[in-house]
C-alpha cells in the first residue's frame, strides 16, 4: 500500500543546534502537510505544501516539497525547548478520497 | 467555543467489553476521523466520515465500529474483537485541507 516514510525516529539536539526530518513517499501526492505534537498533547497543524518545490518558512522553520512531489523536509534553526515535540507529515496521495497518510513521526528533545 | 472534544481522557475496558469513544465538533465540518497511535508511531486511520450517515474503512479498521448519524458526532466502538486495544484515540475534523484534532482518550485494557 502507499506509505509515507519519515526519518529519523528520534533525534536529540543541544539547545541552539539545528534540526531537519525528512519525508519520503511511494507515490507522487497531491499536497503535504505538516503537523507538531507536544508530549501528551494532540497533533497540531503547522503548513501545508501543495506546489512542486515549495519553501515556506515560518520563524525558525523550513519547510520543502521536493520537485517531484514525492519528498518533503522540515528544518529548524536554532531549537529551543519549545521545540520539544513529535513531527509529522501527512501526504495526500492523487485519487485517494481525500485522505492523508502520516509519517511515523520524529519526536524532537532539546537540552538546555 | 468552536472546537472538538472526546470524552473520557482515560478509559479502561475489560476482557470482552465493548466500549464507545465519544468525539464532537461545533465547526461545521463535514469529514471526520478516527486514528489510532500506537507509541513511537504515527497516525493510523481507523474509519473516517465525509457526510453524515455515510463513512468508510480506513487502514485499521477490524474490530471498531462507527455512526454518523449527526454532523457533529462520530462515535467510535472499540469492540471486543479488538484484541490490542490499548492506545491513544484521535479524533479529527476537516472543512477542505487541514485536520484539526481532538485532545484525544488513552485506552487501557484491565
């Protein structure tokens, strides 16, 4: 079936280091969206990518859609520990009703 | 306030119970969603409604079952052939693109 792979699983940063996960798809999706989850928290929206090579930014993010449509990427700079957190992307494949299919997710620690 | 709740946070179900999820939206969204995450994995969808009265199978969707008989209810039914329960339930709703998500019910098995 169609999956969406995301890279790595855990990552553990120094407060002030940079950090990037990375997104990749079996199938070329329509668009790709973003989503943060704080400990114990609920998945929360961040961005969505729908253009073959789009960059958008948000403060200290990056986000990318590769130009195939298959691939995605999230970039901080500078983390801090409100970066704490899990990461994920959802792809919507072409032809699929709508629905979105998660990355398994990088939950993200900062140490001070 | 417009939002989605679930009730309860904490829900423990005994060997051959079936035990039902609340989750209700106030805003006006046609599609909703049932995910399960399991720890250290993503979001898989369970079923998942894009009008009332009508809703689909998603990845997972063997031993659960849902309504839609409202817009702003979806209402999920972990039965008891549901044998690995134990996980945290999302609820999610949906206008055209993002998904705005409940603040969830951990399911524990006794």
């Amino acid at each position: 079936g169609q999956q969406v792979m995301q890279i790595p699983q855990y990552q553990h940063v120094q407060e002030g280091e940079d950090f990037t996960t990375y997104c990749n798809s079996s199938t070329t999706l329509s668009n790709i969206q973003w989503y943060k989850q704080r400990p114990g928290g609920h998945p929360v929206f961040l961005i969505q990518l729908v253009k073959s090579g789009e960059v958008k930014k948000q403060k200290r993010l990056t986000f990318q859609f590769g130009e195939a449509k298959k691939n995605s990427s999230l970039h901080i700079t500078a983390t801090q520990t409100t970066d704490v957190g899990t990461y994920f992307c959802a792809g919507r494949p072409y032809n699929q009703g709508g629905k979105l299919i998660f990355g398994q997710g990088t939950e993200l620690s900062v140490k001070p | 306030d417009g939002g989605i709740t679930q009730s309860p946070k904490y829900l423990f179900r005994k060997e051959g119970q079936n035990v039902t999820l609340s989750c209700e939206q106030n805003l006006n969204h046609d599609a909703m969603y049932w995910y399960r995450q399991d720890p250290g994995q993503g979001l898989r969808l369970i079923y998942y409604s894009q009008i009332v009265n009508d809703f689909q199978k998603g990845d997972i969707a063997e031993g659960y079952s849902v309504s839609r008989e409202k817009k702003e209810s979806f209402p999920l039914t972990v039965t008891s052939a549901q044998k690995n329960p134990t996980a945290f339930y999302l609820c999610a709703s949906s206008s055209k693109e993002t998904q705005y998500f409940g603040p969830g019910t951990r399911l524990l098995v006794l």
